[in-house]
C-alpha cells in the first residue's frame, strides 16, 4: 500500500490505536511508553545535539565537526521519531511516521560514512565517491511510501509490518560499516604516524560499537516483536561520542583541546534531567547505576588527562625557561659584538686615525649605519623580552608627553618621506605633563609609528594625532596599508607573532615589536587597541590617564 492508501485503508486521523487513551494535544499517550525510554533516549538526544554543537563551534566550523553535527541531528530526529511511535495515539500517524524511519536510516548511513572519510582524510570526498554512497541509498528514498517498506497495518498491536525493503537497508547499512572500516584500516596502512594509525583505527571501533548496537538491536526487536530491546540501541551513539571525545582528549582531534570536564557535566546534566521522568522506583537503581558508570570512566580519563597536562606544561616550562635564557644570552653576547663593530666604524669615520681614502668612505658609512641597525634590532628584542616577561625597569617621573611626540614626529617625518609617503601629524592645545617612562612611551610610539611606515602601500599616507580631555592622553596612528588578516589578529600581541606576509614588506620583522608596546601601555595603566580593514589600512590607538603630580 501507498501512503495515499495507508490514509484511507486506516479510517482517517481519526483512527486510534485500541491500547491508548489521548492525553495530550488529543494525540499522544506518554503512559503507555516504558518508562525507561525517556531515561534511554533523552538524554541521548540532548547529549548528541550538545556534543555536536560544542565539536562544530570549537573546531571552528570544519567539515568533520559540521558532518559530526549533522550526525547527531538526523539520529536526534530519529530517536524523536521512535519516541513518537511508542506513544502516538493516531493509527494513520503512526504509520506516516513508521515510513519516515527508514529515510533517516538511509540518511545516517551517507553521513557516517561521509564523516569517517572527512576526519581520517581530512578533506572533503570525491563527488563520485558520494554517488557510489548515495546510489544504493536510492531504492530506499523512492520506494520509502510504498508497500515494500511497510507491507499492512497491525492495528491491535498499533504498529506497521515491515516490508522487503528493510532486510535491504539493514544490508546497506552492514555494507556502509564494512565501507567506513576498511578507509580506517586502509589509512591507518597508509600512514607511518603511530599516534596517526591508533586515532582512526580507535574510530573504526567505535563505528563498530555505534552501528553494532543499533543495527543489532533493531534487527533482533524485528525478528522477536520484542522492542524493547530497541531502548538499549542508542546507546550505541553515546559509546561512539565517548569515542569522538577520547580523540579529542588523546589526540587533540578537530584540533581541539581537554573537554572531558565539559562532556562530564553536560552528561550528568542530562542524566538527572532524564531521571525526572522515571516513574517506578525500581528504574531508579538503573539511573544510579549509569550515572556511577559514567562518572567513574569520565572521571578516570579527566583525571589522568589533567596529569598528563600538568607534567607536560611543567616540562614545558623548564625547556621554555632554558630557552629564553640561552636567548636572552646569545642577543647579549651579538649586542656585544655588534656594539663593538659600530664602535670601530665610527672611529674609522673619524680623523683620529688618519684621512681614509675617499673611495673608502661610502663603504664604511654603510658599515656604520648597518651596525647602528642591528644594535638597535637586538636591543628592541631584549627590551621586547623583558617588557613581555615584566622585568622590563621603568624611571617613572613627571614630564612633557607633548614635547616627547612632538620631536619623535619631526625624526619619524624624515623617515617617511625618505619612502615617498606622505606624514601629516596633530598635536591638539594643552598640558600634557604625566607621570611615566617617557624613554618608554617614545620607544613604544615609534614602534606604532614604524609599523605604519613599513606597512604601508606605496605613496601612501600616515597620520598622527595626539589630544587630550580632562583624565584622557589619547594618541593615534593611522595608515594606509595593507591592513591585518582575521588569522594575523589572533598572534598580533604575541611573541613572534608576525603576520603571515610580514617578510614581504619588512624583511627584518621580528613579531616582537608589539610584544614591547602592549606591556609599557598597561604599566601606564593605560590601553591599545585598533581598527583594521584589509588593504585599506589599519589606526593603532593608545589612551593613557592623565596623572596629577604634586
């Protein structure tokens, strides 16, 4: 029968199911349902949707997380869809819905298998590869409303009998297990990687525990007419999201980090959520029971996940302290040699040790100003060091902030026009005297100032302006360049946090430059901040407080 048959064969909406009596919304009857079910499904429902949720957010919308996502809605309405069945009063409904079911099967088997391909690989499937998916799914969408899916009605027991159809899907849905098992173990042949063969061949068993349990469960309620052995089915989603979440733990999967306190308390929530719905008392032993069992195995793995964490950033801590000595060394010892180098050349530059030949001038000229460079280089990134490890000294003191920019102005002024950019610059009435570093504050601005210079389009403009209130020094940089990316903001106050195409314009960047700024504005108790718009240019803003000296 059709569905257009299945509507007149039963009578009309009107029909009811004999074992039920509408409660609510004169079509369902939650009573009649085990009440084990709503402990079973829902909290599955709102776990997977949760989970789903978190992975795609997290990961930053990457196609496995937006696939895992998809996952978790189709089983979601799936399961929604079985709660229905249980406890729908309408004959007609009942059978309406029976005959979406195998549409979500069929459906969950294509993204299954689509998301194994995506996590282990990486990247989106071949469209040949999702049609050799999709066309054995076919016969399954297109004869969904015919009697081989649904063959009669069982109106005494309110249930459909199932056609010939569904011995096919449960033989796609075997062939799509075998079909997601073999990209693991094909990948995991491939890949010399330990840790990269153990993360997907873990995945493929929990494929095998996802699909197992619920293939298995609903082929054993449909040969027995036991159904109640389908309340234990989903299950098989939640040892399949335990999976996903130990991925993620173990191997940072969708490049994430620990969750496992997250995924704890999000389980339990819906855990106590679901025991609201227990009605017999002798359930309640089941509840405890689950909840001890996922409160044990969570807890176990969180606990020696924060272990493993804590050892780790210990380890990392001495061999990034190791580190950052040795540096701090080395810059020294080149600041030495390079200091000692400049010293000469201007020496040589000098009449003390006699008239240099005048061919020899321009060369040593260049020599003396290189090294002046690179002083000032390895003195930026020691400063750059200190002030991000705050042991960076400041003189704090009273003194003109307004007399400070404005020499730094007419030095930065030359600098620009050197690079054929035009520099205009505002410096508003009024008293600027504050207390602070002004070694620093100049040091900082000129990094501000610098920046705008370097990154600059060619012929562009830079713009300064310093003006003040009554409580607020407020100083502003604006360019004309070629602006900072979405993915440069992310490391922008970091250290070596330099934009991915900062060697094209200044092939001495460091990423430090800004790792010194940030640090000397907050001891001024002051903040820094920006506006940027790719290839338009970018305005850098200091506020700083006025401070009253006595």
């Amino acid at each position: 029968m059709n569905l257009y048959q299945t509507f007149s064969d039963l009578g009309g909406i009107g029909l009811t199911c004999p074992d039920s009596t509408p409660t609510v919304l004169g079509l369902l009857d939650p009573s009649i349902a085990p009440s084990f079910l709503y402990y079973s499904y829902l909290p599955i429902i709102a776990i997977a949707l949760l989970f789903g949720s978190f992975v795609l957010i997290v990961s930053r919308g990457t196609l496995a997380g937006r696939l895992l996502l998809w996952i978790a809605i189709v089983f979601s309405f799936l399961l929604s869809g079985e709660i229905f069945l249980w406890i729908a009063v309408s004959a007609p409904l009942v059978h309406f819905v029976w005959q979406i079911v195998i549409v979500l099967h069929a459906t969950l088997v294509f993204l299954l298998v689509y998301f194994t391909h995506a996590f282990i690989i990486g990247e989106n499937m071949p469209v040949k590869w999702q049609w050799s998916i999709l066309l054995p799914l076919l016969p399954v969408f297109i004869l969904a409303p015919t009697t081989l899916n649904l063959s009669a009605f069982d109106l005494v027991n309110c249930e459909s009998i199932q056609g010939p159809l569904w011995l096919y899907m449960y033989a796609v849905e075997l062939a799509a297990l075998v079909t997601a098992l073999f990209l693991c173990v094909r990948k995991s042949k491939q890949t010399k990687d330990q840790s990269e063969r153990k993360k997907v061949l873990i995945l493929g068993f929990g494929i095998i525990i996802f699909f197992g349990i619920y293939i298995l469960s609903n082929v054993f309620g449909d040969v027995t007419l036991v159904y109640n052995i389908n309340l234990f089915g989903p299950l098989g989603m939640i040892a399949f999201l335990a999976v996903i979440a130990y991925l993620i733990v173990r191997y940072h999967a969708f490049n994430m980090q620990l969750i496992g306190a997250q995924a704890l308390i999000g389980a339990l929530t819906a855990i106590i959520f679901a025991a609201l719905f227990v009605r017999v008392i002798e359930h309640v032993r089941y509840v405890l029971i689950g909840s001890l069992i996922l409160v044990i195995a969570v807890g176990v793995s969180l606990v020696r996940g924060v272990k493993r964490e804590i050892r780790q950033r210990e380890e990392l801590s001495i061999a990034n302290k190791g580190q950052e000595s040795l540096i701090h060394a080395m810059n020294h010892q080149v600041k030495g040699f390079i200091g000692t180098a400049r010293t000469i050349f201007a020496e040589l530059l000098t009449t003390d040790y006699g008239q240099m030949p005048e061919p020899s001038k321009p060369l040593l000229t260049k020599g003396f100003e290189e090294m002046t460079e690179g002083v000032e280089y390895v003195q930026g990134l020691l400063r750059s060091n200190s002030a991000h490890s705050g042991v960076l000294p400041f003189d704090m003191k009273s003194f003109d902030l307004k007399s400070v920019v404005a020499d730094l102005l007419s030095k930065q002024k030359e600098v620009a026009e050197k690079k054929e950019l035009s520099f205009t610059s505002t410096i508003a009435d009024g008293d600027y005297t504050m207390t602070g570093d002004a070694t620093m504050l100049e040091e900082a601005f000129k990094n501000l100032i610098t920046n705008a210079i370097l990154y600059n389009n060619p012929h562009g403009s830079i713009a300064v302006s310093l003006s003040h209130t009554d409580t607020k020094i407020l100083f502003a940089v604006k360019d004309t360049g070629v602006g900072i990316s979405k993915d440069d903001e992310q490391n922008l106050f970091k250290p070596g946090g330099m934009g991915k195409d900062s060697i094209k314009h200044n092939a001495d960047a460091s990423g430090y430059g800004l790792v010194f700024v940030e640090p000397v504005i907050k001891k001024h108790q002051g903040k820094i901040w920006y506006e940027t718009e790719v290839g338009k240019g970018t305005t850098f803003f200091v506020e700083l407080p006025v401070k009253q000296v006595s």
